[in-house]
C-alpha cells in the first residue's frame, strides 16, 4: 500500500510541475511579445513602456 501511495505521489508531483513549466512558457511567450509590441510600436525617441 505505501508503494503504490509514493508512486501516485511521484506522478502527482511530476504532473504538478510539467504543468507549472509549461505555464512559464506561456507566460515567457506573452513577455516577449509585449516586449516585440513595445519596440515595434514605438513613437518618435521613446517607447510606450517604461523599462
């Protein structure tokens, strides 16, 4: 029975942060295209953003 508890563990841990990477990438993704936004869509000496 505790075999079978830590391997449900494992999975569940393993399943938590392939999903916790793959919203990163989203997240990573969204960044640089604001970022691409921002230089594209820039007017006159400055950009939209402050960084």
């Amino acid at each position: 029975m505790v075999p079978l508890l830590l391997v449900l563990l494992l999975i569940l841990v393993l399943f938590g942060a392939g999903f916790a990477v793959d919203v990163l990438w989203y997240i990573a993704l969204a960044v640089l295209v604001v970022w691409l936004l921002g230089f594209l869509l820039r007017s006159g000496n400055g950009r939209w953003y402050r960084w």
